[in-house]
C-alpha cells in the first residue's frame, strides 16, 4: 500500500517536471500558430451544429404551437440556450483570430530581423578587408589612368605628319593658276587688236536709198505705158 502510493507521487512528480520542462522551452510560434487554426475549425464546426439545432428547436416550436404550449416553450428556452453559446463562441472565435494574428505578425517581424540581422553580418564580414582610405586611392588612381588613356585616343587619332597653313596653301595655289593663264595667253597670240576705223553703219546709206527710188520710177512708168 506504502509502495503504491510512493510510485503514484513519484509518476506525478516526474509528470509534473516532464510539464515544467515543456513550459519552460514553449512552444515554437508555428507550433502555436497550427494550435489556434484548429481550435478555429473545431469551434467553427461548433457553430455549424448549433444552427441547425436552433433550426431543429424552432420548427418544433412552431409544430406544436398553441396545440402543446408546454412542449412549445421548451423547444424554445432550449433555442435561446443554444443562441447564448453560439454567441459565446463567436466571441470566442474573434479572440483567437486576432491572437493568431498577433501570432503571425510577432512570428513575421522575428524572421525579418532575424534576416536582417545575418544580412549585416555578412555585410560586416565583406567589409572586414576593405579600407576606406585605400579605396579612394584605388578611385584616384582609376582617374588618373583614364586620363591618360584619353590623352593616348587623343594622340592617336591626330593627323599624322607635317602640319601646313591652309591659307598659304590656296594661296600659291592661285599663283599657280594666274601663271597658267598667262602662258595660255602668249601661246595664242594675246587678244585682238581693237580696230582704228570706223566700221561701216548696218544702215543703208542715203545714197543708195535714191538709187533704189529711181529704179521704182523708172518701172511705174513702163507698167503705165503698157495699160495704154
């Protein structure tokens, strides 16, 4: 008898330690998440039954009416019973949803800094053998060699060789074609004299204008001597 009753105060003792262990670990937040979700569906089933038994309790009330006014109020304080839970429930559903969400979001913002966390750690760790200093260095010296492969394009892509005014150039080039033109000149003799006398007017002279009027005389006459 002694020894049954030191075993069950032992069970219990190791059960209430199993239990103490558990709380103090806790559950991990999607442990508790998945919980409440079927807690939700258990009493969202709940509600599906009490309606339809608050429906089963008002068409029995309607059945017997006035006929069997005793089984009529029975049917419905047992609706009214049934109505209280349901909104018992309902209060009950608004309660988990809002600490599930509470849940997720806690359970959202924990993994977003967590992440963040090992970002800058990592950031930290690629920074470790960078030196400031060092880098604006590296940029100097990056603009500097730019500048000179710039002077280097530059030199390149210059025309090469002697240079020459253009203007001294076009210059002797029109000597060069004054002096053709003189020779062309002498090889042809040089222009035309321009004539001393006076050239003959394309007019007809006086004197041939008499001549003609005489002849035109002369042939009237003939014609009129023929007519008579």
């Amino acid at each position: 008898m002694t020894s049954r009753v030191q075993g069950s105060s032992g069970g219990s003792g190791s059960s209430s330690s199993s239990k103490h262990h558990r709380s103090k670990g806790g559950p991990s937040p999607q442990e508790a998440i998945h919980r409440l979700r079927e807690t939700e569906e258990m009493l969202t089933k709940k509600q599906d039954y009490l309606e339809k038994k608050i429906e089963q309790e008002i068409a029995t009330a309607r059945k017997h009416g006035t006929k069997n006014k005793r089984a009529a109020l029975q049917a419905l304080k047992r609706k009214k019973r049934l109505e209280q839970q349901l909104t018992q429930i309902d209060g009950t559903l608004s309660t988990i949803e809002f600490q599930r969400e509470a849940l997720e979001n806690s359970h959202t913002n924990t993994e977003v800094l967590k992440n963040m966390g090992f970002a800058a750690k990592a950031m930290k760790k690629v920074h470790e053998n960078m030196d400031v200093d060092k880098i604006d260095d590296l940029m100097q010296d990056i603009t500097e060699q730019q500048d000179v492969a710039r002077e280097i394009s530059e030199a390149i892509s210059g025309p090469f060789g002697e240079q020459f005014d253009e203007d001294e150039l076009l210059a002797e080039l029109e000597e060069l074609e004054q002096e053709d033109l003189e020779e062309n000149m002498k090889s042809m003799g040089g222009l035309p004299s321009v004539p001393s006398s006076k050239l003959p007017s394309s007019q007809p002279s006086h004197r041939t204008k008499s001549k003609k009027r005489a002849e035109d005389d002369d042939d009237m006459h003939m014609l009129t001597s023929w007519a008579t």
